[in-house]
C-alpha cells in the first residue's frame, strides 16, 4: 500500500439542515456545514452541546431527526455505519489485549479478507512511528503509543474521513501535547479530512486548520483559530476561548474609525471594525492578556483604553508570569495576565494600579450571554 493511496481517500463533508432530537431535550438544531476535502476540523464546546451527537450521526452511530449527511458528495445519511467510508478514534483505545500491536491493526482487513493485510498493518505502524513495536502487546506501550496504535487501526482502512471523539483526554498534560503535535504531522502527511470532536480549546487550537464553537445545538462561530479567539462574536464564545474581561455600556458616539461605549462612567473606545454593532447597547472585551497595570501616576499611551482607580486583591504566581484581579469601583473586577520579566516581579495584593489596553485589541460583542452548562452536563450527550 503507498502512502498516496492514504492521501487520495480526503473527502469533503456536508452536513444538511442537520437535526437530532431525544425525548424532552433538541441535541442538534438544524445545523448546516461543510468541511473540505484534506483539512483539519475541530468541534469545539462543552458536555451537552451536541457535539459527540453531530459526530455519532456523520458516523452512522445515530439517526438525524432530519438533514442529509454528504461525504464526497454522496448521500450517506441512510447507510449503516460499516458501509461508511469514515473510522472513529475514540478517548477509549479498545485495543485487544491478547493481539499483538500488528495483530490489532491487521484486525480488520482480515476479518474483510483483504489481501496483504500485514504489509499494509506495517505501513500503517510507520507513518505512526510504532512499527518498531509490532510484535509487542498493547499493554507493554505508553498511552500515548497506544493511542497511536488506535490511529493506525483507522488509517489502515483508507477511510475518507477520520472522526476523532476526544482521543486525547485519557492522557497526562505532557503526552497530551506530545500528541497533538503528532496528530497533526500524521494528517498533514496523509492528507485525510479530519473531523475532531473536543472541549479542550487548546488542543481545537493548536492542531485544526478550521474551529467551530457549539452551544446548545448550534455553530456560535467558525473560522480559522487566530480569529475566534482575538475576534470574538459573542460573549460565550469570547469566555469559552481562553477569559476575556466582559464590560456592558451603551454607545454615545459613533464614526467610521472607532465606537465609543459607555461603561458605568468609564468611556472605552473599539474599533467599528472590531465591534459586531455600532448603536445600542454593546459588551465590550479585553483579553486578559492584553490587560498592563500602572502604578502611581504612571501614563498610558494615547491609543490605549484605560480604567483608573484600581487595587489589586489577588496574585497567583506562575513563574514567567503573574495573574491579578484588580477591583474597581465602576466596572468591577478585571483579570490582567502580566510577564513578571517585564514587570520586575509580581506587585503585591493591595497595592492601587490603573489598568490599559491598546484599543485595537479591544472587540465588541453581541450579547452580554455567560457560559451556562449545568443543565446541559444533565443532557444527553451520546
């Protein structure tokens, strides 16, 4: 089997008016999506936003309510989940302890009779890196190299998509960014459509080409990971993606440059092009990041927005950097994440700061809506 055999399976999927309902709750409301051919694909939110159920139903482990499933352009929605050109990888390896590595990638095609099964097991292992370990059983490997050995067992069967259902969360911190980068050189090199389903925003980040947030059945907002996060449309999107400091005003003027809110007498400034609306009432975010404290009578720059009157009431260290909550009477309270190096250590609790920011990282938002996910964690999530 060559590796281009692995490389012309890519197909595009569509999802159509898709719709899953169970009894008392809607999973999926009427989604419509389309991933292309070769890229990488995050799902991207919290337990019980439907988004296991939009990977079960692409899978053919679950019946839409309605909608169309499209995989290269062919109808699939009514075929059983074995006559799919699609394999899951899920958080569980499900490898057969008493099968060899070899044995459980081979698994499959002999079970199809598929000719040269071994060989291709073997060419799987190496584009995973693990065919040095062939011969040894699941058990004698790390978790990260099992989780490898399931990949190879998908890839093996030339599928024209490959769902990832949270494969990285049964691993430590440190296998876990080991893999991401390994998940993301494989599907490079093999140039398969792969569709990752997980609430883990660094890892939707750091390995997808495209990032959709869910949220109740529906796409908040999609796009490539750079944009979602510094651009935000909706406050459950900018606080689901890394913090944001969310600050609700009304608009009191308005140009082609720049909006200017009010918020609770402080005035901020935001880009019109960086604000989803130019009247009314807008929530005005800041990355924490972004955030820099002034001591004494220390001035911002012009082109900064700025909150004074600050103190700070709480530090929590973390080496290179610092995190601070600093209390103001207007707005309330602000997270401001600040380089120790560039600050000469950490300033105590107590201690009056004015907070700025530059105002071409400062977004406007649509809504003013928190992340609210108990009754969802109660919900199905298949």
């Amino acid at each position: 089997m060559a590796q281009a055999s692995f490389a012309d399976q890519g197909a595009d999927l569509e999802l159509s008016g898709i719709r899953k309902e169970f009894p008392g709750f809607l999973a999926i409301d009427d989604l419509d999506l389309r991933i292309p051919a070769g890229s990488f694909f995050a799902l991207l939110g919290p337990s019980g936003c439907g988004k296991t159920t939009t990977l079960r139903i692409v899978a053919g482990l679950e019946p839409p309510t309605r909608g169309r499933v499209l995989i290269g352009g062919i109808d699939v929605t009514h075929l059983k989940a074995y006559r799919r050109p699609v394999n899951t990888v899920f958080q569980s390896y499900a490898l057969f302890p008493h099968l060899s590595v070899l044995q459980n990638v081979a698994f499959g095609l002999k079970r199809r009779h598929v000719s040269g099964a071994e060989a291709e097991a073997h060419e799987a292992l190496r584009l995973v890196e693990l065919d040095h370990v062939a011969d040894r059983k699941p058990q004698q490997l790390s978790g990260g190299q099992q989780q490898r050995v399931a990949l190879a067992r998908a890839i093996v069967n030339h599928p024209a998509l490959l769902l990832l259902d949270e494969p990285l969360g049964a691993l430590d911190l440190k296998l876990r960014r080991q893999m991401q980068i390994e998940l993301k050189r494989i599907q490079s090199q093999m140039g398969l459509t792969f569709v990752h389903v997980t609430h883990d925003q660094e890892e939707a980040m750091t390995m997808a080409d495209t990032v959709a947030v869910m949220n109740h059945g529906r796409i908040e907002q999609m796009g490539v990971p750079t944009e979602l996060y510094e651009l935000p449309k909706t406050a459950f999107v900018a606080d689901f993606l890394g913090q944001s400091n969310l600050f609700r005003g009304n608009v009191v003027s308005a140009s082609s440059q720049s909006i200017v809110v009010d918020v609770a007498g402080e005035k901020l400034t935001v880009p019109t092009h960086r604000s989803a609306r130019d009247s009314g009432s807008v929530t005005v975010g800041m990355r924490p990041e972004k955030g820099q404290m002034r001591l004494g009578t220390e001035k911002s720059p012009a082109d900064h927005n700025v909150l004074t009157g600050g103190r700070v009431t709480e530090v929590s260290y973390a080496g290179v950097s610092s995190q601070y909550t600093v209390n103001f009477p207007s707005v309330g309270t602000v997270l401001v994440f600040q380089q120790n190096a560039d600050s000469g250590g950490p300033v105590a609790a107590g201690t009056p700061v004015s907070v700025s920011w530059p105002i071409a990282s400062t977004f406007g938002l649509l809504d003013h809506r928190t992340i609210d996910v108990a009754a969802a964690d109660d919900a199905q999530e298949a």
